[in-house]
C-alpha cells in the first residue's frame, strides 16, 4: 500500500495552470482598460450589452470578446481548483514509517525478483511516497513489539501471536507473519497497564510519604509529582496524537489530581504510623 505522490509533477501541473490563469486575467483587466479608454463603460455596466455587443470590438482583443474569455477563465479556474484540491488531499496522506518502508524495500530487493528493475524504481523515491493505510497513535510500539517477536521467536510467542491461518502462510523460517488482531490485543493491555501504573504508583508513593510523617513541601514528594507529571506528558507525547495545547491542560490535570489526593492525605489526622 506504498506509492508515489508525484509532487514534482502536481507541482509543474499547478504552476501551468496558475501562469495560464495569470495571463488570462492580464487579458481580462486590459478589456476593461481599453472599454473604460473608449468611452464604453456601458458594456462593464450591463453583463446583456456586453453579450449582445456584436462586431464592436476592438481589434486588440484579437476577435474574442470579453464574455467568451471569461467562459473559458472560468473552465480554466475549475481545472485549477480541481488539481489544487487533488493536489492538497495527496499532500495530506500519510507518509509510510520507517518499518513499512523497510518492509516493502525489502521484499522488492530480495523478494520481488518478478519485477523489473525498472518497474521498482520508484521505491527509492522515499520523500515522494505515501501510503494509504490511515496512521495509528501508537504503530511505533506495534513495530517494537514485532522486533522483540522474532528475536525471542519460540512456540509460546508463536502459539500466542500466531494463528493457524498465519502460520500456514509459509514454511521459510525466515519469513515471520503475525496476526495483527493478537498484536494490537497486546499493545492495548501494555497501555492499559502503563495508564494504571501511572495512576497507581504515585498515590501509593504519596501515601507511603504520609504514613511516614512527610510534609507535602518535602523533596521527595515535590520529586514524585513532578517525575510522573513528567511521564505522564511523554506518555501522551509517544502513544497519541495530541496537540501541544492538549498535552499541557491533561498534564495540568493530571498533576492537579496528585496535589489534590497530597492534600487530602495530609490534612486527615491521627495516621497511624
């Protein structure tokens, strides 16, 4: 699902029609400059005179009328409008990761051997490609999960990861195929856990520190929220695809929610120590 963008030629395709559009215009404002010179301001006045002028015009404009130009600036503009917007929804593909692009250069250069070298060329094209496939929020992880499967590739990770469908594929020890609904399973329950730890470890770590009779101004408990309130926004940061101003309000929220529970903690008396 790797292919070519094209944006040098969707670039030359837009400059033409930009540079064709340009000079038809220049037309345009020079029909309305020579009409306004020859005391025929009637005709920019009334669209109906200007259509019915007949044989009044001037031998400048090279025996086109100025209705006739506009029909076919406006065609012009369409086939303008039509390739920017092309143009615009190729530039917003997803470009294909580092993983995919590896796995497809691969297949091609030891794989592949049907193909033509020419026919391959354009995967070396690595800035003009794209993929269809829409980007996930955490396929760097699926990607390190995988890597860590052929390392310790054994009958547990393959009773596991593999179903029988998968396994049937191929015989060749060297070809690894992995069913992508157990992988993304995996990957889910990893994040879940990592969201739990981030939850659990720090209240516990609190209260640990107020059990033992440590005042919230403390070193260690400044460390703590400040630490996980940092992990928390790398979190965020490598596992979605939030935005900037996003991941400082959940981070806001995320350490208000320790100060508060730190809070709580110390003003309830008579802990037992």
């Amino acid at each position: 699902m790797v292919y070519r963008r094209f944006g040098t030629v969707y670039s030359r395709l837009l400059l033409n029609k930009q540079d064709e559009m340009s000079s038809m215009e220049d037309r345009l404002l020079a029909m309305d400059k020579t009409d306004k010179a020859n005391n025929k301001g009637r005709y920019l006045r009334s669209r109906p005179l200007d259509v019915g002028r007949g044989s009044d015009i001037p031998s400048s404009w090279g025996g086109q009328s100025r209705v006739q130009l506009i029909e076919t600036l406006e065609k012009k503009a369409l086939e303008y409008a039509e390739l920017l917007l092309k143009a615009q929804q190729l530039k917003a593909l997803d470009r294909p990761s580092n993983r995919e692009y590896r796995s497809v250069l691969h297949f091609m250069e030891n794989d592949g051997g049907q193909l033509f070298k020419k026919d391959m060329e354009f995967i070396y094209e690595k800035e003009d490609l794209v993929t269809l496939r829409p980007g996930r929020e955490h396929a760097w992880l699926d990607g390190l999960l995988e890597r860590m499967l052929r390392v310790l590739r054994c009958k547990l990770t393959m009773f596991l990861f593999c179903s029988k469908e998968t396994r049937e594929k191929t015989d060749d020890d060297s070809i690894h195929y992995y069913d992508r609904n157990r992988i993304s399973t995996c990957v889910t329950m990893i994040i879940t856990a990592m969201v739990l730890a981030l939850l659990v470890l720090p209240i516990w770590l609190l209260y640990r520190f107020s059990v033992e009779g440590t005042i919230a101004t403390s070193p260690d408990t400044i460390g703590v929220v400040l630490i996980f309130t940092l992990v928390f926004s790398a979190g965020l940061t490598g596992f979605t695809k939030a935005k900037r101003h996003e991941i400082v309000a959940a981070s806001a929220g995320y350490c208000a929610v320790l100060v508060v529970f730190l809070g709580n903690v110390n003003n309830v008396g008579g802990v037992p120590r």
